[in-house]
C-alpha cells in the first residue's frame, strides 16, 4: 500500500467517540474527539457517526492522504460477517446495518467489530501481545470483556458474542451481576463492583482507584475490597486460561492503571491456580486509548485482503 493511504478509524463509546486516519503501519497522522451523546437516541448517534466519518475522510484528501478504508468499533453484541451491531445497551442499538449505512454514505469499503475485541487485535499485533501467538486481552472498566486472539485474528463466535469472561461464574450467590445472574466476575472485580462494593461497607462514595489508593496506604476495608477482587480475577483468568491456553494475558481498561498494585498479587493470585496448564505472561495493554482505533483500522484492512 502507499504512503499517502488511510484508514478512517472510530471507537465509539456511550458518552465519546474516539476518531482517527491511521496508515497501514499502525501510525496515526490525525486524531479526534467526539461526543456521542447516546440519549439523544440511536438514530441520532447513526447519523453521528456517518458525519464523523464523512469528516475524516474529508480531512484526509485535504492533507492529500487516500482514504480506502473505514474501520468502526462498537460495544455490544456485532455480527462482524454481515457489519451489524445486533445489540448495544451502551448506544442503543438493535439490528443497526451499521457497514452497509457507512459503505453507501462514503464509499469506501467498511468494516464493523466490538470494541473489546478490535483492541484486542490492536494489542496482538502491535502493542503488548504482539511477540505472542495465542493472547487472551481482557479489557476491565465499567464492565469485563476479553477477546482470544490466535496468529491476530479474534475469534467471534457463533452468534458474535465470544469473550464475555466477565460473565464467568466465580462467587456462586455473590452479588448480583447486570445481566440478572449472582456472582459474575464482572459483578466482583470491575472498576464499578470495586467502587460499588466499598462504598455500600463505608457508607462514602468511592471510586476503585481511590480503593486501590487507599489499599496501598493500608486501610484495613480497601485492602480486603481490593483482594477480594484480585482473588475473583485469578478465578476468572484461570478459567480462561483452561479454555484457551494462551501465552500472554494482556489486561487493559481503567483497572489496568493501578499497576503492580494489581499485577503483583494477581500473578501471585494466578500461580496458585495452575496446575498442568502453562502459566501465561500477564502484562499490562501498550497502546492505551488508542487501540480502539488501531484495531478498528486493523480489521478495516483486513477486509480489504478477502
């Protein structure tokens, strides 16, 4: 491909959506912002994203780039083979052709995924995962999501809801979860369950990274909050580690930032519960905020080669 060629690339998110032209290499020559004010209804945020993207590629012939491509991230359940965003509590979507709606409105190719998994794709061949055949990136923030990656490609699923680990059962009677069942993982060791968890014990307010702050000062509750959390993670990543056996566990999200905080006792947490399968490297996402993108443009190219 030439030098001049780009990909238009958006990470759309319930509140923003992250925009950029980004080159085959993985470089990235112009980023944006946006809000997706997603209740405003969601065919408010369709036409959002047509005009963003319309933009983009606007602005790449202004900069004599080409565009030849577009790459969307969504959340939700994607049917990535025929480009439709099945269901999407974030932005409201049910069954939005959202590939076909872009491809007339631009024409330009068009590739559709979920969000999780595009990072994934991102992490796996540029970023954190990318020295690893078979990764397992699991993103942790509001909610828990992972996508098994093997040679950078993700796997999808029959129905294109593959990787919902947050969903895995590991505190039979626990909390319960959003999707209505008790003890998810989601519902133990998201950012939200952390804050959640010690606010509903201290009676304040508090978010998971002042719980890991406080945890790291030695407060007694935060530090129990916080290990119970590590402790649910490990079961959650042993499982997925013996469904399948990866090399490298690359965690990303919000929760990823506390840094050895997480990673020390998590490793420790995740040698324990090895047994005959092979311990995977656990290490942090490399490409921050940016890999929605990055991924998204990665699967936009990808669907240029078949």
């Amino acid at each position: 491909m030439s030098s001049t060629e780009v990909v238009v690339a958006l990470d759309v998110g319930g509140t923003g959506m992250k925009c950029a032209l980004v080159r085959p290499d993985g470089t990235v020559p112009h980023t944006e912002r946006h809000p997706t004010d997603a209740g405003r209804g969601p065919d408010a945020v369709i036409d959002t994203i047509l005009e963003v993207a319309e933009g983009l590629a606007g602005k790449a012939r202004a900069d004599a780039l080409d565009p030849v491509a577009v790459g969307i991230a969504v959340p939700g359940v994607i049917d990535e083979a025929r480009g439709i965003a099945v269901w999407s509590a974030n932005v409201g979507f049910r069954d939005v052709p959202l590939r076909d709606l872009v491809q007339k409105r631009l024409g330009l190719t068009a590739a559709l995924g979920h969000d999780v998994r595009v990072g994934g794709l991102a992490e796996a061949r540029l970023g954190a995962g990318r020295d690893a055949g078979h990764v397992l990136f699991v993103a942790i923030g509001t909610g828990i999501a992972a996508a098994h990656l093997v040679g950078g490609t993700a796997a999808t699923g029959a129905h294109g809801a593959a990787g919902e680990i947050g969903h895995v059962l590991v505190r039979p009677g626990g909390p319960r979860c959003g999707c209505g069942r008790r003890g998810c993982l989601e519902a133990v060791s998201s950012a939200s369950a952390i804050g959640r968890h010690y606010t509903e014990r201290a009676g304040v307010p508090t978010t998971a990274a002042e719980v890991a702050e406080r945890a790291a000062a030695g407060e007694p509750l935060a530090a129990e909050v916080w290990r119970e959390a590590v402790e649910a993670l490990a079961d959650g990543l042993a499982t997925g580690q013996a469904l399948f056996d990866v090399e490298t566990v690359v965690l990303g999200g919000g929760l990823a930032r506390a840094g050895a905080l997480l990673f020390d006792p998590l490793r420790a947490a995740l040698h324990e519960r090895m047994t005959f399968h092979r311990e995977p490297r656990l290490v942090a996402a490399a490409l921050g905020d940016e890999a929605g993108c990055l991924g998204a443009a990665l699967l936009a190219l990808d669907s240029l080669e078949k």
